[in-house]
C-alpha cells in the first residue's frame, strides 16, 4: 500500500520531526510505501517566520535564532517528499495515496489560532474527497472539548477508517463524538530505535541537560547548585539562557537525541523531552507548562513518573531534585510499545475501524 502521512513536520522542532520520521520508518517497517505529505497550512507556515511581521530588533534577534535552529532541518525535511512542498490543499496529489495517516503531533488543535484551524488534518477539504483517513497517535493538544466541538472537527472525525491518539485529552474528543474511545498508542518516536548522527556533539564531560524554553532564569539557582554538587557540566540545548556552562544550538535533530542519550540527567519542559529522557532511560524533571502538561499527562502515568513534574510557578525543591540522581530512571512501557505496533499494523490493512 501507498501511504501518506499528514504531520507537523517542517518547524524548526526537534520532536515534530522525529515523530513523522518514526512514523513514516515504522510504516515502512510493516512492508508499505511511506512518504510525508509536504504540506503546511498558510497560518502555521507564518507564524514560524516572525520577521514577515515587524522589524523590531528583539524580533530580528529571534528571527535570526530561529533561522540558524531552521539550517540543520532543510536536507533533512527535503528526504521526506518527492513532491514539492505548499500551503495550497488543492496541490497535494491526495487521491494517489491508499490511506492518509494523521498524526501524530497536536494535528487536531483546532483551538489554538496559530496552527490555522486547519479542515484538513480532518479530511475535510474539498481536494481529499474519496481518500481513506486514520490516525495515529493525534493529539488535540490543550484544546478542551467540553467547550464545544465545532461541526467540522466533528464530522471529519466520524468520517476516519481507524482512529489512535496520544493522550487521555484526545481521546475525551473523540469519545464526545463517537460515543466510543479510541486506543490511546505511544508517541511515533517509541516505535524504532534512532539513527547514530553524522557527526557528535555531545561535550566531552559528563553533563546535566536543560532543554526548554520554559527552563528561564528563575530555575537557575537550583539547577546549577545541583550540577555543582555532582561535579556536572550545564548545558542548554537549542535555548538562550546565560545560566548553563555551555549552549548549543544549530544542531540536527539526530545529533539532539544523542545529547539525551549521553546527558547524566535531563530537566525539560517539553513533551518530547520528557519522551526522549524516558527512551534514553535517563533520570529527568519536568516543568509541566500549560501547553504541555495535557499531552504528557498520559506517558507520565503510563511509566510511573508523575513525581518528577512541577507546576511552572514551584520550584523543583531537594526531594525531587534528587530524582536526578543515577538510579533506576522510568523507562518505556514495551507492552504499550508492542501493542500500538500492532494497532498501527491492523489499521493500515483495514482490519479495524
């Protein structure tokens, strides 16, 4: 089978990328075609390049951060399609593709303005008539169902083949719709192992990660009291905060999952933070900020880690600093892992709806 797969995956993010590539290996995997639709919705596609907007220095200062975090990704993002990439859904050839898999990612947001309340990551436009949708592992992010679901959000998710999702959130969507709830699977970057990078980054003493931009200096004291203790270099990844001994930026997304594997320990305020410190077996803390906390909610309890996230406004304190220490750190769930493979597997041949 020819499949497609409709994600977020042209930001600068290192979690959007390697979810679609995952997703795309691990559809490979099962013996189909496999490519990435390169499409990205206008509103999206604009919000990523702050300059269009205005001039102001600390605007061109952010622009120029997000242009050399951009550099690493085109080669990367460019293997993913044959076909050329468009804001326009009449372009994208949809009819050619057996199946469309949404997912995984926060596709199904459609309350946050920035990600374009977008028809089309719900079948719902005109061009993707008469082509076979699922899902796997979507996420409708911090959007709240019980403040009502618009019409078209609703009728494009009752029009999906086989629906999988990534958290307890989405599910409570589909669930309002269907009256039914739909397989909660891993997120895509649990389902195969990861590339070595063409050439390591990783510093030459052992170190503590912080990687989030919500890591800002009212963190500082306690982090760096902690790396001080144990003798651990600082480092930031893709973040510009003065506190730590050594900032990197301008790295693919590969050479970014082997500073997981190598770090000692990781603080982090995003999903795929939280997900790359479990599936590096790395002990780890989370700042749970609004836009991630219902979207790791679910991973969190899966793996029995709740104790290792704090409220933007706490702070992390000695007991839970000390999760940071070496000892048995959460690893992945591998029941879960094996079941959504095969969820994955039924879904692409029709033998689940």
């Amino acid at each position: 089978m020819n499949i497609g797969i409709l994600t977020f995956h042209r930001g600068p993010n290192y979690g959007g990328y390697l979810q679609a590539w995952h997703l795309r290996e691990a559809i490979r995997r099962l013996g189909h075609t496999a490519e990435i639709i390169n499409y990205q919705n206008a509103t999206l596609r604009d919000s990523e390049r702050p300059i269009l907007h205005n001039f102001h220095p600390a605007t061109l200062r952010h622009a120029f951060r997000v242009w050399k975090k951009c550099r690493p990704f085109h080669p990367l993002v460019g293997e993913f399609s044959p076909y050329p990439f468009t804001t326009d859904p009449a372009e994208v050839p949809w009819q050619r593709f057996d199946t469309v898999v949404v997912g995984s990612d926060v596709v199904w947001d459609y309350q946050t303005p920035h990600f374009g309340q977008d028809p089309c990551y719900f079948g719902e436009h005109p061009a993707q008539q008469g082509t076979r949708f699922t899902s796997y592992a979507a996420s409708c992010g911090p959007a709240v169902p019980e403040n009502g679901i618009p019409a078209w959000v609703a009728e494009g998710i009752r029009h999906f083949g086989a629906i999988s999702v990534r958290d307890e959130n989405t599910r409570d969507l589909v669930h309002a719709v269907l009256g039914a709830s739909p397989t909660i699977v891993v997120d895509p970057t649990w389902l195969n192992q990861d590339p070595h990078p063409a050439r390591s980054i990783v510093p030459d003493k052992p170190y503590l990660l912080v990687y989030g931009n919500a890591l800002d200096t009212s963190r500082a004291v306690e982090i760096k009291e902690y790396a001080r203790k144990r003798g651990l270099k600082l480092v930031g990844a893709a973040s510009a905060w003065k506190y730590c001994d050594l900032t990197l930026n301008g790295f693919d997304p590969f050479q970014w999952v082997e500073l997981f594997e190598n770090a000692a320990a990781v603080v982090t305020a995003t999903l795929h933070g939280l997900i790359y410190s479990i599936k590096a077996n790395k002990p780890f803390l989370m700042v749970a900020m609004p836009a991630a906390a219902s979207k790791s909610r679910t991973v969190l309890e899966r793996v029995g880690a709740l104790d290792r996230v704090v409220n933007p406004s706490e702070p992390f304190g000695a007991t839970r600093l000390s999760l940071l220490d070496p000892d048995p750190a959460p690893s992945p769930d591998l029941e879960w892992i094996d079941a959504s493979r095969e969820h994955l597997r039924l879904a692409l041949t029709s033998q689940i709806q």
